[in-house]
C-alpha cells in the first residue's frame, strides 16, 4: 500500500494522544506516515471543538489543508471534537471535506480511509460513550524524553460553561493495568517523562472501580523503571484527598507541580458555574498543599467575565489571585458556547468588559510570575534536556516547575556536549517575565558515575 498520511493535530494534550493512536493504527496498517502535508494523499484534520476560538482554527485550518486537494491530495478527513459536535455541518459547509470522524470513532481510522478511498463518504459519531479503547499501538510526537499518558477520557462534573460532556462523554476511566503496560512500554522506548491526562485526573477510577484510585496508580507508575518524572495535569480541587497530598509529598518520581484548574473564587459565580466548593475551602487547599508539599508549583486557569458577574464579584477574583501568588495563572474571557447551560444565563458580559478583566488578571499574575522567576536566581535546578537552540547557542529544557509547551524554558551554557532526553543540573543566573537562563552545573552522566 502506497498511500502516504498527514496529520495536523489541534487542541488539548488529549487530543493530541487521540492523533497518536491514530497514527500508531495506519503505520500498523501500512499506511507511511508524512510530517509535509504536501507530500500527503491523504490529510487528516484532528480538530478541536471547545470554544469558539478554537471551532475557528479548527475550520481555517481544514480549509488551509483543503488546498492541497489541489496537487497530490486525494482525501481530506475531519476528525475530533468539532467532528463530534458539527458532523452534518462540516459536510453540508465544507465540501471538501472527505469523510468525518467522532471522538468515539478515532480507533476506526484505517476502515475509514479505506472506504473514502473507494468514493465512499463515511460519516461516524455518536459513539463517545463507548468503553476507552486498550491496547492500541501509537506514535508518541511530544520528542524523545515526554509523553502524555492519558488515563480517562470525558467528563461528569457538568460545569455550565463547558460543551466537553457532550463532545467526549461520560468520564470512562481505563483499566490499571492497561494503563501500567502502556507506561512500561514507553519507558522502554525511551521516554523518561509522563504527563499523566484526563479531563479529571483526581476523579480516576471512580466510574470503573467505585472509589478514587489516583493514588494507588501513581504509586505504579512510580515503580517503572526508566521513568524519572511523572507530573499530573487537572487535578479537581474537590478531590484532593489526603492520601493524594501524602503521593506528591512522598513519591519522588512524582514532580511537586499541580495543575489545578479553580475558574473562580466567589461562592455565588462558582455555584453559577456548577463548580463544587467554595472560597473558603479554596484558600484553606491551597495553603494546605503549601504547607504538606515544600517546594510546590501550583498552575491554574480562571475565568473572567461569566454572565452575572458583578464588578465585586470580579473583584474578590483579583484578590484571590493576589493573595494565593500562583506560580502559573492564565487567565481567560468567558466564551458563550452554544448548548451549554451557562449561554442561556441572564446578565450576558460585553465582550469588551471580559476582555478588560481577564487583562487585569493577567497583568497581577505578570508581577507575580516575575518574582517568582528572580526568586529562583542562584539555585540549582534540575533540568530535562530538550534540544539546542542555534539563535542563542545554548541548549534549553524544562525544570520540574514547567510542563511542556505552556511554562518557562531554561536557557543553559554548556562546554560539553549535553544529550536531549538527559537530566542535568543548571544554576540559574538571570530570568526574564518567561524564560530563565543559567549555565550547566552537573551532567546526569557525570552525576551516575
């Protein structure tokens, strides 16, 4: 089989390991596998569905690739969460479009291509409740040292504001073992990092098992060897539990890092949101895993300019966020999403005004970052190798504060040669508002030896 594959993946981590599955299936199938869409005869468009920013990228970027039908390309398919939600729309607007994929469908990729292949349009949705498929082989495109590792896939918790319940289902945890085995496998190929995903890590297990079984999986992944950091994105506040706090505080293969999406702090927007807990159990968390996890970087995201909300209100967030000094805060408008309790709000915000008060949030959070950047100027950190960088001549990673592609880069000088994938140790000497910069201390090499 001659028929070469593109990919161009959109949206969240999750995604993103949806688009590996896929491409682990078609190379299984004997599909090749091309990074230049110009040399595809096939392109496949995994696009995201969640705001209306992202619907926007998502169809730019279908049409983009749709260019290309114009050379080499035979099929254009379109596949995710905008797949999911807009299926007879994608057909009915973008005529270009070959075939469309549900999030439920993605492990049926190579049948689809097949069938398009034969003039055949397939059309697949509906099906995100099904089981989360195990066992699947994939192609990891995070480098040679990370990986996410995603254990569930949906959502139950129904926050008013977002469409992820209806784009990828009920929360579907999958099997320890499964995921274990999946761990083990990238550890063998190499990778040395996990970034363990869900829609809702801290709810795992409880769908499948009947109780909260985070703990007890990151205390597996721990045993793996070969891996030398395990960092956990999208932790609920509600759900971290002691035993939870005790994992981060005694494991050390589990990096001190949450990300722990808030939204908000004032009791009355959370209850518009249908967020659980208030403020007060919000500041006493925080300072709990302050106290219990020396050396913790906390992310988080909030929400500016939910329908409904005073200027008070705006004001007890500006307050929080001062008061709780994040490490990692972004900070974003409330987006109306069509289907969604939260658009059928009364006392909608001007979009202006939503824009204004993210900015403010963003602009605290700015002074914020900076200091905690200079603070780090003289220590040691330990650094995961991600490349060189020929513009500064010096090679760059990650601390254990920094998740890939949204957090700080740290520049550092090296005399000796330094591997991608290696760990090594970086004094810090200078920091910008992003990016840090320091010169190498200790090889991992060096330090085994």
């Amino acid at each position: 089989m001659d028929i070469k594959i593109g990919f161009v993946s959109l949206g969240c981590p999750k995604n993103l390991v949806d688009t590996e599955v896929m491409l682990g299936i078609l190379g299984n199938n004997g599909y090749e596998l091309v990074s230049n869409p110009e040399d595809a005869d096939v392109i496949v468009v995994n696009t995201c569905g969640f705001i209306d920013a992202a619907k926007t990228e998502s169809i730019e970027t279908i049409l983009e690739m749709a260019q290309y039908k114009n050379n080499k390309c035979k099929l254009l398919i379109a596949s995710g969460c905008l797949a999911e939600r807009y299926h007879d729309d994608i057909l009915e607007e973008l005529p270009e479009v070959d075939a469309v994929v549900g999030t439920g469908d993605y492990i049926k990729i190579a049948e689809v291509i097949k069938s398009a292949l034969k003039g055949e349009k397939p059309v697949l949705y509906g099906n995100m409740n099904m089981p989360e498929p195990e066992g699947q082989p994939r192609v990891v495109s995070t480098g040679n040292s990370s990986a996410y590792l995603k254990i569930a896939d949906g959502c139950d918790n129904r926050c008013t504001y977002c469409i992820i319940p209806k784009l990828r289902g009920k929360y579907r945890s999958r099997h320890i073992e499964d995921i274990v085995s999946e761990a083990e496998s990238l550890a063998k190929d190499g990778i040395r990092e996990l970034i363990v995903i869900a829609q809702d890590t801290t709810r795992y297990g409880m769908d499948l098992y009947g109780e909260y079984l985070l703990p007890e999986l990151l205390q597996k992944l721990c045993k793996i060897e070969g891996i030398h950091w395990i960092r956990v994105h999208y932790l609920y506040p509600e759900v971290i539990t002691d035993e939870l706090i005790s994992v981060f505080k005694n494991e050390d293969k589990i990096v001190k890092y949450m990300d722990i999406p808030i939204q908000h702090c004032n009791d009355e927007v959370l209850k518009r949101m249908g967020r659980h807990g208030n403020k007060e159990q919000l500041y006493s968390l925080i300072n709990k895993l302050r106290k219990e996890i020396p050396g913790l970087v906390i992310r988080t995201t909030v929400i500016a300019g939910f329908p409904g909300e005073t200027e008070e209100q705006f004001g007890e967030l500006l307050q929080f966020v001062k008061d709780m000094k994040f490490e990692r805060l972004g900070a974003f408008a409330y987006s109306q999403e069509e289907d969604t309790p939260a658009a059928k709000l009364p006392e909608q915000i001007k979009q202006d005004v939503k824009d204004d008060r993210a900015a403010q949030i963003l602009e605290i959070q700015s002074e914020i970052s900076k200091n905690h950047q200079h603070s780090l100027l003289g220590k040691q950190l330990e650094v995961l190798v991600e490349g060189y960088d020929m513009d500064n001549l010096m090679y760059f990673g990650r601390s254990y504060a920094d998740s890939i592609d949204i957090d700080t880069t740290v520049y550092f000088a090296a005399e000796d040669e330094v591997i991608s994938g290696s760990f090594v140790t970086v004094e810090i000497l200078d920091a910008d508002d992003y990016d840090l910069t320091g010169k190498l201390v200790l090889n991992e090499s060096e330090e085994s030896n």
